[in-house]
C-alpha cells in the first residue's frame, strides 16, 4: 500500500504483478491507519486462501493420478473421496466443494494471469468464482480465454463482485457476437415458469422468461406501484377511466402504509390472476443502448441496458425498436462528427430551475449508468440526479453538475460523508469522439 503503511510481506510471482494496492478511486482510503490496517489484514487473507485452494487442488490431483491405472468407477469414488476431504476442512457439503474445486481449478488451467492475481492477493475467491461461473459458454475457446485472461486479470482487483458480474454480463458477448447470439436463441428453449408453496402461507414464483419481457415487467411495475396512493387491498378492481370510481375511492386520502416492496408483489400477483391491469395506465420507460450497425442488421452485436448489466440479443432488440405499437425516444451517443441537423447537446444546457428536464434525466443515465458512489451498482433509472454543487448555493441545473446517487449515498454526501467526484470543466472547443454507438429509450 502507498504511503508507507502497509506490513504485507512482498510476494514475487512469475507474471511479475506488484503487491496489490487500494484501487485508485478509494486511495484516499490509505492514509487512515485502521483502513491501512484492514487492507493489509484483506491481502494476507486472500493470499492464504490461495495457498488453501492450491494445496487442495494439489491433493485432488494427486488422488487422481493415483487412481489413474484403475476402472472407471475406482477413479470417480477416489475423486469423490478427494471432494469429500476437501470440503471437511473447508466446513462445505461435498456438492458445494465440488462447485468451488471445480471453478478453482479452470481458473488454475485456462486463466493463469487471474490466477496469479489470486495468489498474489489482488483478487478474492468470489470474484474467482464469478470469472469461473460466467467463461462457462466460451469454455472450448481458448482464443476468447486467452483475450479475457488479459483482461479480467488488469480489471478484477478494482472491482467489487457486483460491478465485476455486470462487465463480465457485458464483455463476454462482445468477444463474440454470434456466439453469444446462437447461445440466447438455444437458452430460449429453456424458459419456464416454476411455483413452490411455503410452510407459511407464502408461496415463491420463480420464472425464466427473455430478459426483454423481464425488464419490460420490472419497469412496469417499479413505475405503477410508485403512482399508488391507494389503500389495501391493492388488487381492488378500479375504473381507471377518468372521473371513474378509483378518482373516488373511499380512504384514499389516508394514504398507502405498504411498503414499494408490498405494492409489486400485490400488483404482480393480482396481474397475473386474472390479467388486468388495475388503476391508471403508466408509462414505463427501458434505456437501451445499441449500435447503428445492429439496428440496420449489419452487425449482431448485442444491445446494453443502461445500467450496464444487461445485454439484449440483437434481433431482441430489432423486433423492440421496430414494435410499432412502442413509443421510441432516440438519442445520438458520440456518433456525429457535425452537430449540424441535430438536436442541441442536451449534456451541455444549463437548465432553470432546481430540477433536470426528461430530457437531462435520459442522458445522465445513459452517461453515468449506475451510482456514482465507488463501488454501489444500483442502476442510475432508480438513483436520485443530485447537484455536486448544491442548487441552493448556486449550483446550476446542469449535465456537469449532476451525477447519479441512490438515496443510500445521496444522504451520504448531503451530510458530507460522500466527497464530489473531480471533474474538469468541459471545453466548449474541443472535437467530439468518432462514431461509436446510439442510445435508444423506449
């Protein structure tokens, strides 16, 4: 760690990575001696584990080669018996060590930079497992490994298990496109919808459905369940016609004690009883990102949802932009040389008033995707757009001075526990990046 502070024994490896250090964005983090501390404490960890999981994975194959001269159902019980010990010691069930094991040592065999990584304390086990789980559809590729491996293993230590599950959500399609694209058509086959009925009156709904109905759901029903105001029971047939009985519904001054969590599942649930939706219609609103050359068929390079943690197969999102019966919102994202022709830049009007037009609201979560506090995931469409420089001390309505919280780390930076991102001033005169991608809101 810089600054002096850090106890961690130096550790050379053959691919020459140096001791791991605080990503840049949290090296503030470094001059607080207990943070030090605890960082230093992390690294010892995770390069003990490391030498835990290799002497496992040694003892595994030593039990292999051993058994390796007998008959087929010799050599599966000598594995086994191997697994068995194994999760003894790690405390794990054999079905939960044989998972591990088994991510560990592919990792150990096809992505040896991370798993130097590993070794030298940069990257923790769960963020192994997550590289492991999400190479499976590109496990006979050792050309898209080989790409990968050089990669993930710059990226991995900088990222926290979430933001490292969205990349990887996003960049293993990108190696290649029509893999993945021939890998959703087969993973359609499989959709399904499951219903298993709890001890406690509960029951739980799993579904596997397209990821473009997904959303389309969850967009819906975060948006009408917000709209409510209306008291239980939630799936109450209304008249959603105007002046109809709902305008006049009983109680609905008293408000609505359920909690948004409640409000989806009433609306969910009463949805699919019957198929009706109930109360007024609402617009819900999908930000997709998506290239030129995939809209006009020429490329199969897979849409991306705004927050960055979904990808869209291309003819998903051919069929989506061309549903005549969808409302399409387009903007331009770095793909015009000339402005000329086209809508002002909307990232650089400074606008009146204390709160972002639609308009600003789409860009910036196009622009910042996610939280901007380091580390949180949570996608910027259910952030609060807040003023880095207070509005109230003259901070303008602007592109620049607005950046994504959740309410979480908005209330921390408004009480001074969130410092403002550095940012420069843009400059009016610069020239605009090359072509690159569109951005769709629909």
């Amino acid at each position: 760690m810089s600054g002096g502070l850090s106890n961690v024994n130096h550790m050379d490896n053959e691919h020459g990575f140096p001791d791991p250090e605080l990503p840049e964005n949290l090296s503030h983090l470094a001059d607080i001696p207990e943070l030090a501390l605890a960082w230093d404490h992390a690294v010892a960890s995770r390069r003990e584990t490391a030498r835990q999981f290799s002497a496992l994975l040694d003892y595994r194959n030593r039990c292999r080669e051993e058994a390796a001269g007998r008959h087929l159902f010799a050599r599966s019980a000598a594995d086994q018996a191997a697994v068995r010990d194994a999760g003894l010691l790690l405390g794990l069930g054999e079905r939960t060590a044989t998972i591990i094991l088994n991510q560990a040592a592919e990792v150990r065999e096809v992505l040896p930079l991370l798993w130097a990584r590993f070794q030298a304390g940069a990257v923790c086990l769960d963020r192994l497992r997550k590289v492991a789980a999400a190479t499976v559809p590109i496990a006979d590729r050792e050309d898209l490994l080989a790409v990968l491996d050089q990669e993930v293993s710059q990226l991995a230590a900088a990222m926290n298990p979430g933001e490292l599950k969205h990349w990887l959500a996003r960049r293993i399609p990108e190696l290649d496109a029509q893999l993945y694209e021939q890998r959703a058509a087969r993973a359609k086959e499989d959709r399904y919808v499951r219903i298993e009925h709890l001890d406690d009156g509960m029951s739980f709904i799993e579904a596997l459905i397209p990821t473009a109905e997904a959303v389309a759901l969850q967009r819906r029903l975060k948006a009408v369940a917000r709209s409510m105001n209306l008291p239980q029971p939630a799936d109450e047939e209304q008249d959603s016609r105007p002046g109809g009985e709902a305008a006049g519904h009983p109680g609905a001054a008293e408000g609505d004690d359920r909690t948004l969590a409640q409000k989806e599942a009433d609306l969910f649930s009463a949805w699919l009883r019957d198929g009706r939706c109930y109360g007024a219609p609402v617009s819900a609103k999908i930000c997709v990102m998506v290239s030129e050359e995939t809209l006009t068929g020429q490329s199969n390079e897979p849409a991306l949802g705004a927050d960055r943690s979904w990808v869209l197969p291309a003819a998903d999102i051919r069929k989506l932009a061309t549903d005549p019966g969808a409302e399409h919102e387009w903007y331009a994202a770095l793909t015009r040389k000339s402005t000329r022709g086209a809508d002002r830049d909307i990232l650089a009007v400074v606008y009146s008033g204390r709160f972002a037009p639609e308009r600003l609201k789409d860009a910036i979560i196009f622009r910042d995707g996610i939280c901007q506090a380091p580390g949180c995931t949570a996608p910027a469409e259910r952030c609060d757009l807040d003023h880095i420089v207070p509005y109230d001390r003259d901070g303008p309505t602007s592109a620049e001075n607005l950046w994504a919280l959740c309410r979480r780390h908005h209330k921390m930076k408004s009480h001074g526990y969130l410092p403002a991102p550095p940012r420069e001033p843009p400059d009016a005169g610069a020239d605009r990046p090359e072509p690159r991608a569109e951005a769709r809101a629909a």
